[in-house]
C-alpha cells in the first residue's frame, strides 16, 4: 500500500501540485495504518512496545507544528518539512538499530 501511494506522491510533487502530495499522505496514515490495525486487533490481541508512549509523544511533537504551519501559513515550508523528514529518519534509525 506504501509504495503505489509513494509513487503518486512523487509524480504529483514533480508537476508542483503539494496539495495533492500533503492530503495523500495524510489520507493514508489516518484511514489505510488505523483500519488495518484495527482488522488486525478483531482477529488477535494487540500489545503495546515499552516506547509506546514516547511515540505517542513523537507523533504529537510532529503533528502539532505541522498542523499549525498549514493552519496559519497555508503550506509546510520546505526547511520545516526537511527536518521532518529528518526527524522520522533519525527515529527510524534509532528504533531499527538500539
């Protein structure tokens, strides 16, 4: 499911339609990741990490700024969006490799 939509990302980025780019992403992290979750957790229980809560956290520290620099400034600017784009690296990294 990530990579058709990546795909979409990236062929709408290159005509210069964010729009686009930023409501497909949004869209598939808040409908397609949550109902597969929850058509998982029908079938088997769920259980939590340890870090659970500090990605909770994560998710929120992101969530709040880019919701405010689309609220007031109608677009994420670029250098907002390279960090990121720099943070989720740095969090991947660090929960790939302890």
């Amino acid at each position: 499911m990530v990579l058709p939509n990546a795909l979409i990302a990236v062929y709408y980025a290159r005509r210069g339609r964010q729009d686009i780019v930023l409501s497909s992403q949004i869209g598939d992290a808040h409908i397609c990741v949550p109902m597969c979750i929850g058509i998982f957790a029908v079938f088997n229980s769920i259980h939590t990490p340890g870090m659970f809560q500090t990605g909770i956290y994560v998710i929120l520290g992101a969530g709040v700024p880019h919701f405010l620099t689309v609220a007031f400034l109608k677009r994420v600017p670029r250098i907002f969006g390279i960090g990121l784009l720099g943070a989720y690296g740095f969090f991947f990294y660090k929960g790939i490799v302890h």
